[in-house]
C-alpha cells in the first residue's frame, strides 16, 4: 500500500510538473492578448469605421501604430530636446503618481534603461560575502564596478530571483564567472540551486566543517 501510494505520488507530481508550466505560460499568453486587445480596440474600431479592411486586419493595423508610436517616441527621446522633455514628464509623474518610479526602475532593470543598466547586462559571479577566507559563496549578479576596485553584487533568492540582498565587496571577495550567462545563473536560482554545477564548476574544494560538543 505504502509503494502504491508513492506511485501514484510521484506519478502525479511529476505531470503536474509538465502541466502547470504549459497552463500558466497559457494563462499569462491569454492575459497578455487581452490587455493587447483591449488596447488597440479604440485604434481598431475607428480604423474599422473609415477604412474598408476587415477586423483582424484592423487589429494589426492598431499593433502596427502602436509600435510605430513606440518607435517614433524612441527617436524622441535620443534628440536633446526629447531628453529633456523626458526628465520634464519623469519628474512630474514621480511627484503625481505614488509607484511610477519603482515601475520605472523594474521596467529599466529588466529592459535597459540608460547606460544600459540591466541585471540581464550583468556579469555572473561567485560572491564570498563572509570573507574570501571563508568557504561560503553565494552566487551573485555584479550589478556596479567602482573606482577602488570594489563591486556591488546583486544576490537572488530563490525560488523567485527578482527579490534579493545588495552587497558592495572588495574585489577578492568577488570571482567572476565570464563562461556563465545570467540566464543560466537565474535557472539555477529558480530550481532552488539544482543545477548550480555549472557555477562550482572550477571552486576550489571547501574545507570540512566540523563542530566540537562540550
């Protein structure tokens, strides 16, 4: 009874394991085709009224506008003009609007903002934030590189690597990784560290730790 039981445990974890990937990557694809389609129906009815072509032609000729608006906004703000008028509107909806800056600085992070300043753009490393005496490391995100040499290192927690600790480190407490992408840094930290052979590949062997009972 106890080895059916774990049978069918294990059967059934591990196809819940094929399935709910597949079904929330579906949900948030729905979701996301939704939030599309609601925002070009304006674009789409009006299209749709004056111009002789059918709704999902419409639909496309909305997307297309909105892309070509996103471009064109995008030439903008690289004239000096578009970059003042920029930091104009970026400062009054930071006063105006109460988590427009935390948005702005996620979107940034994950997109590239200025300078280019994504964790994606990152490099890997291996972060001893006890000391580099000390066998414990942590896989880390170099996020900033300063005059004295020094880093600031982004540390995910896992499962879910977009919340972590920041840590600014002298140089010998950091060993960066040039061989390993932040994607695959991310996995890793994703499956709670299995996987993590590719980031302890070339570490040298921790010493033993040992304990003494009084």
């Amino acid at each position: 009874m106890s080895r059916l039981r774990s049978f069918v445990t294990l059967t059934l974890l591990g196809g819940l394991t094929v399935v709910l990937p597949i079904t929330i990557f579906l949900v948030l694809l729905q979701w996301l085709v939704g939030v599309i389609d609601r925002s070009i129906a304006p674009i789409s009815d009006w299209l749709a009224e004056y111009v002789t072509v059918s709704e999902h032609m419409a639909d496309m000729l909305g997307v297309g506008l909105i892309l070509a608006t996103c471009f064109l906004i995008g030439l903008l703000v690289k004239t000096g003009i578009g970059r003042w008028l920029h930091r104009k509107v970026d400062a009054l909806l930071s006063r105006l609007a109460p988590g427009y800056s935390t948005i702005r600085e996620m979107v940034a992070q994950i997109m590239g903002g200025e300078d280019n300043a994504s964790l994606l753009n990152g490099k890997v490393c291996r972060a001893y934030i006890m000391g580099h005496a000390s066998p414990v490391c942590v896989t880390g995100i170099v996020t900033a590189e300063h005059e004295h040499g020094g880093y600031t290192v982004y540390v995910p927690t896992a499962p879910v690597p977009t919340s972590g600790f920041v840590y600014h480190l002298p140089a010998n407490c950091v060993e960066l990784l040039p061989d390993i992408s932040v994607e695959s840094a991310m996995r890793t930290v994703i499956a709670c560290g299995s996987g993590s052979q590719i980031i302890m590949a070339d570490a040298a062997a921790p010493e033993a730790c040992s304990a003494t009972v009084k």
